[in-house]
C-alpha cells in the first residue's frame, strides 16, 4: 500500500488525503492543528462553477474568460481551462459529501454575483461556505481514520497533530518524506513517504496582520526554496478591497456584500460619492479586486461600504457574519449604518511551481491549495481558490495513485544535523531579540511592497531583508518566539527577498503588480515569473515553462 | 474565528479574541482599574499557559463513527439548522460549562449532539446507526441545563438538535 505524506489540513489537503484514501493510499495528514483552525474554515462567500442554476445563459467558456481575463491574461490558457472545466464535477462532488450549500427556490444550488465575473456564478452557503466545506471534508475523512482505527484495509487516514514542517528529505532530485517539529517531545523526527503533498497555504505571516490566518507564514515553500524546488510569479499579492481594521485583526468584508449589491463611496463635502460606479458604471463595485483596491487607494477619504439600503432580513439571510463580525469588532450596526473599510494583504496568487499534476520539480513532491501557484494569473477571481483547493487536492491525488513509489535512503544524518542545529547549542547568539526581526520583516514587507511598488522602495525593500538575515542568519535566537518560529525565520527572509526580487524583475504594471515607474501593461511580459535559488543566489526570470534558458529579466 | 483561544475571563468561558476590555472595564468613569483573570480551560489538560489539548474532542468523534454513510436529497426545512451546526468551532466551551462532562468519560457533550444530528439529517433522519451513538454518548448522560447553547459562539441551537435526534423517526 503506497503511503502518501500530506502536510497542512486545509480544503486542498483534506481533498487530497480522502481522494488518496478513495483509490486505496494509506495516508499520513499532518499540520500543527486540526483542520477547523485552518484558514480555509474562514472562506467567506464561495465557490464558483458554471452551473447554471441562476444565469442560464453562463458557461464553462464563460469561466475560462473571466478567469483568463481577470488574471491580467498572465495564466496559461491550459491551466484555466483544466480548472474552470472541472469545476462543476468539483460542487457537485462536495454536494455529495453533504456540504450544505443555500439553495434557491427550485431547490438547487443557489449562485451569487461576485468581482470580474460576467454572470452569478459563486456557489455558497450564507457567508462562511469555507466552514462549511470544511465540516463535511472533516467528516468524511473521519470515515478514514476509522477505518485506519480498526486496522485499515483499503484506504485510511492518520492524522498528525502538532507538529510542523521542518524540511523535505530529498535526495537525487527525488523526496522520500519530511523532517517535522514535534511540540509534544519537543525533537524533530522524520516521516517517510512514497509521495509527499505540501498544503500549507499562503504566506500570510511575512506580512504580519491580513486577512488570513497567521498559521500561514508561507514556510513551506520557503524552505523548499532553499532545497531546491521552484517557486512562481511571488510578486503577485491580492490586496481584497473590503477589509475591516481593528487593533488586533484585519478582517474580510467578504464580496458577496458587494455581490449582493453593497456599494462603494467616499465622502466629499458630506456628499456621497460612488466612485466606483462613476468610473466603470452599474457593475463598478464588482470590478476585479487588484482595480478595486487600486481605486480605494486613490481615494481622497475614508472608504465607506453600504449594505443597509439591502434591509434587515436579506442581511441576515444572506450576510449573517458581515452583520456578526461588525457588531462584535466595531460595535457597528451594517443594517444602519456604512462600514469603513481598507485594502489589506488577501490572498498570494505566487507560491510553488506545479505542473498540471501538481507535481514540482522534484520527483514525489507535489503542492497544491494555495502554495502552489497555479490558474489564477496576476490576479485571482473571488470564488477561484476554494475552487483551486479542491481541484488541486483532486488532480494531486489523481496523478499519485499512478506514479511508482521509490526505495527510501537512510536519512538519519539529516536528522541528526538538523537537531543540532536546532539545539542552539553550537554558534553564536543573535544579538537581537527574534521577535523584533518578525517585526521588521513586516514592517518592510508592507511599506516596500504595498499596492503600489517602485524600484527604489524594492531595492530598498531588499537591502533591509538582507540586513535582517545577515543578523540571524547561522545565528542562534532567543525565546522570544516558539521553536518553531526561530528555525523558520531566516527561511523566510529568504523568500522575502525572493518577492521583492520577483516585484523588481517584472517592469510593468499587470494585475496585483502595481509599478508606479512601469505603468504600462507589456503584452511580451504575459508570461509567469519563476525563482530558483542557486548558490545563495536567487535568479528570477520570466518564461514560459520552468526551463530558465528562455527570457531572463 | 477558529476556536483557538477559548479560554476562561474572569471566570466566564469564552473566545478571548471577542472578548473586549471595555465590556469587562467597570461602567463609570472613576470605577478604576480592573483586574482580568485568563484561566485556561479547566475540562482539558493544559499544554502550557493558556493553551490546551483538546484533542479528546476528535477522539470522540472517532470512536462514536461520526460520518455520513448516506446523503439524502437536501431538506429545505433543516437547511437553517444545518448550517447553524456546520459552523461548530469544535473550541470546547460548551463541554467546559457543562456539569455533566468530564474529559473522557461516555458522555460527549453537546458539539457531538451536533455532529450526531448533522449525519442523521444529511440521512433524512434515518440513520439508526449514529442514533444509536447519540443515545450512548449523549441522550443518557445530559440533564438539560442548556447552558452549553448560551455560551456557544457560533449560536448553535444544542436543543433542537436533541429534540431532532429524540424523535422516533423511521
Ligand atoms: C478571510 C478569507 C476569506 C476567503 N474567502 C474565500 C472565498 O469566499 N472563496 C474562495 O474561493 N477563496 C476564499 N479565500 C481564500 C481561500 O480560503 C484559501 O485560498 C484556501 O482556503 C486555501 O486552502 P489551503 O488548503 O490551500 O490552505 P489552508 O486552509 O490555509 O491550510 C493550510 C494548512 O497548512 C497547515 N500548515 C501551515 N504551515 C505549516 C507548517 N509549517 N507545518 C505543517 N502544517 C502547516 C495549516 O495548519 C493548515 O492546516 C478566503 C481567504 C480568506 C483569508
Ligand atoms: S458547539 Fe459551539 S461551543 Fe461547542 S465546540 Fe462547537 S462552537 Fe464551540
């Protein structure tokens, strides 16, 4: 029985792991928590597939338009079509699973109008469809670990708690399994597999505060980096429109508000001014989310969203956590009153290079859910990435029960090393405290890497990352941050420098990349970006396959 | 919200990340400076400060076999229920308010009454095998103080899922 390693409990792992367990795998799911702290529980307003239940002229054609066409046209017509094909097939399987999607009046799957997309297309479940896919994912992989309980048979799950990806056990360009923190021995230990499955999610926590969970610090894909595996177009960052800030959370106004009719304005003189209905008319508010935010970063004033016009019963029919999250955070009534609302750090259209199977460039490595980057170009479509997470999960899983599984080497002098350095007990101590390094690597993140970027603020950008590596780098850290968090933080100034670096190389302005010196959008640069880090170096170059002797920038 | 940091704030359970200082500061201006007290959960062995291991949650779930073995069409009248039920956080606070739980004894508390339910209604109600886990872990056990619906904070209504899972159905 093959064993398949499976490294975050989100959508597209848990889809992964009750794929492979469907076609006989023995599974190992692993992640520091369970599935419902991941950050696909906060997925607010859907899933999209051309069902047809609301708009019965949309189409699969339709999809791929939209989808192409909202990513800047940076994507592979391939890719788009792949995902935006197979989406229907994608509900109707969570359908079957029991996620309790609303419904409409025929009793079919009800659909919403959502940004950059020319018909009401996202299927969802009030506003927390994430949760709810979750909870059915949840259960039916249980049916697995009930079954790996009773002594397996074809087909189970183990769930791995708390522990943490420490690194990939590669050897000859092929992975054997991965080297994890375990918090409850508080040692490292090694897990062997044929096929290895990274789902760890974006990199939200090299920003610090987003919308997203902190349990996503885009690690995964950094210290894969530095082992050798290909990262793609990192330069692509989502700023969603709509978010709310308090002193402790960002937090998503999802655009199923905006989807529903909720409307954009600032104020001039104490006159409401719909700009974005001014600029590109009925359908303004629902522009893709890189022009959105584009636009409420130009305003001259505070940004105000109004749902209250909708009235009380369709708001708590249809927007019951807008309603919920602004009452409890802002003590502000939505059916009364207009929420104030900024862009902030959503969603990382960049992450690890895959191929249509998922797999990387390094043989039983496969990436899928939000660190693979893959279908959504320079900007993803709200309603995509659900999409994404269980089609990835799906593809992986696919493409896993073919593939031949390899005879594992004798890893335990990685292990052995990797403790020792873990150990802090050889080198010298930083001579700053770790956490104020966290804090810098956000700080500069956000300022140099904002909506709108320069080549000064991103050579800037990269000089500073690079100062704060030179400080920790082979470096023993204090215990102001967990264990987990000292090895993993000069993995992720490198990846830091590697976005900066993708940002600088790209000279034009093309969906989430805003280049205040390069406005202009070059149709010769509708090509990804790729990263590999050789020697200590990273190379960046724009082409179209992995292979880097094409174009380099 | 995901349920992490349930936790015990002068000396009421819940999410400490909707908990706000001003709702806890006195009402009058000259009232003064509060004390908070954080306890962790007290029905969960501590891992360290503030965080526990809730781990028997899921090894409940496991053992009472909670899945779906069969999909009926959807019920337009459980939809609302439904849904209510599949935002559960699995944070644990219904089991630390509860006077009858205790961590791995036979009774599970109100979030397993709740997963319970969400199979049998995706069943159409039918489903005698989970029923049958419901009347174990939990019908025999609970005494009806409801206090776990109140400190929910996803607002899941405990008691109709009981009411559901009581009913003689098929
Ligand atoms: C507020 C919000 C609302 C959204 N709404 C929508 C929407 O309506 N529609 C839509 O299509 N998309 C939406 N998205 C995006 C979508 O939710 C995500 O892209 C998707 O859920 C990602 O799923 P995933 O399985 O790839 O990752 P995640 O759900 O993030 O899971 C990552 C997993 O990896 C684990 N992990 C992380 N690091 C490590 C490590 N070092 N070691 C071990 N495990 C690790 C985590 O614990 C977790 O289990 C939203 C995102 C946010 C933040
Ligand atoms: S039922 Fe409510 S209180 Fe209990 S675990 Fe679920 S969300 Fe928490």
């Amino acid at each position: 029985m093959k064993t398949v390693l499976i490294i975050g409990s989100g959508i597209a792992g848990l889809t992964c792991a009750i794929r492979s367990a469907e076609s006989g795998s023995r599974v190992i799911l692993a992640a520091p928590y369970i599935s419902e702290r991941a950050q696909s529980v906060m997925a607010a307003g859907g899933i999209n597939a051309a069902l047809k239940h609301v708009d019965k002229d949309d189409s699969t054609a339709l999809h791929i338009e939209d989808t192409w066409r909202g990513g800047a046209e940076l994507e592979p017509m391939e890719n788009v079509r792949a995902l935006c094909e197979n989406a229907p097939q994608m509900v109707h399987w969570l359908e079957s699973l029991g996620v309790v999607f609303s419904r409409n009046s025929e009793g079919k799957i009800d659909q919403r109008a959502f940004g950059g997309q020319s018909r009401k297309r996202t299927c969802y479940a009030g506003t927390a469809a994430g949760r709810q896919i979750v909870s059915a994912l949840v259960m039916e992989a249980r049916k697995y670990e009930c079954s790996a309980r009773k002594g397996g048979g074809a087909g189970m799950i183990e769930r791995r708690l708390r522990i943490w990806f420490h690194s990939a056990l590669i050897r000859g360009g092929v992975c054997h399994g991965a080297i994890f923190y375990n918090e409850e021995t508080q040692d490292l230990e090694t897990i062997t597999a044929d096929e290895v499955v990274m789902a760890t999610g974006g990199q939200n926590a090299v920003f610090g505060k987003t919308t997203g969970s902190q349990l996503c610090d885009g690690y995964g894909a950094a210290k894969l980096f530095q082992q050798g595996v290909i990262l793609r177009n990192l330069e692509f960052i989502q700023y969603h429109p709509t978010t709310i800030v308090t002193a402790q959370k960002k937090m998503l106004i999802s655009e199923a508000a905006r989807g529903d009719g909720g409307r954009l304005f600032y104020l001039d003189g104490g006159c409401r001014v719909y700009f974005m209905e001014e600029l590109y008319g009925e359908r303004g508010n629902l522009m893709p989310r890189d022009i959105v935010s584009k636009c409420i970063y130009d305003c001259p004033s505070q940004v105000y969203l109004d749902i209250s016009f909708l009235g009380e019963e369709t708001i708590d029919r249809r927007l019951t956590e807008i309603r919920e999250l602004c009452q409890d955070y802002l003590g502000l009534d939505v059916t009364r009153e207009p929420i104030p609302v900024e862009p902030s750090v959503h969603f990382f259209m960049g992450g690890i290079a895959v191929d249509m199977k998922h797999r990387t460039n390094i043989e039983h490595l496969y990436a899928v859910g939000e660190c693979a980057s893959m279908y959504h170009g320079a900007n993803r479509l709200g309603g995509n990435s659900l999409l994404a997470a269980v089609y990835s999960g799906s593809a992986a899983a696919r493409a896993i029960s073919g593939s031949e599984s390899a005879a594992h080497p004798d890893f335990s002098a990685d292990l052995a090393e990797a403790r020792a350095e873990l150990s802090g007990r050889e080198g010298t101590p930083c001579p700053v405290p770790a956490v104020q390094i966290y804090e810098e690597m956000t700080g500069i993140m956000n300022s140099n890497l904002g909506i709108t970027r320069t080549e000064n603020k991103l050579k800037d950008g990269i000089e500073r990352i690079r100062e704060c590596r030179g400080l920790c780098s082979g470096r023993v850290l204090d215990e102001s941050v967990t264990p987990y968090q000292r090895y993993a933080l000069p993995s992720l100034l490198t990846l830091c420098e590697a976005v900066l670096t993708a940002a600088l190389q790209r000279r034009e302005t093309r969906g989430a990349q805003i280049r205040e010196d390069y406005p202009e959008t070059k149709p010769e640069l509708a090509l990804p970006t790729y990263a590999a880090l050789e020697q200590g170096t990273i190379h960046t170059w724009i082409t179209e396959k992995e292979s880097k002797n094409e174009i380099t920038c | 919200m995901c349920g992490a940091c349930a936790m015990v704030i002068n000396r009421r359970p819940g999410l400490a990340c909707s908990v706000f200082v001003r709702d806890l500061a006195g009402k009058n201006p000259g009232d003064g400076p509060v004390q908070i007290t954080l306890e962790p959960l007290s029905k969960f062995p501590v891992i360290e400060d503030l965080a526990v291991d809730r781990g028997i949650m899921q090894e409940d779930l496991i053992r009472a076999g909670d899945y779906r073995e069969r999909i009926a069409e959807p019920s337009a009248r459980e939809f609302d229920h439904q849904y209510l039920a599949g935002r559960c956080l699995k944070c644990g606070l219904c089991l630390e308010v509860c006077p009858n739980y205790r961590s791995g004894g036979d009774f599970y508390g109100a979030y397993f009454a709740n997963e319970t339910y969400l199979v049998n209604s995706s069943a159409g109600g039918g489903d005698t095998r989970i029923r049958k886990e419901f009347r174990r872990h939990f019908a025999a056990h609970c005494s009806k103080s409801l206090s776990c619906q109140e400190v929910c904070p996803m607002n899941i209504p405990t008691l109709s899922s009981m009411l559901y899972m009581n009913k003689n159905r098929h």
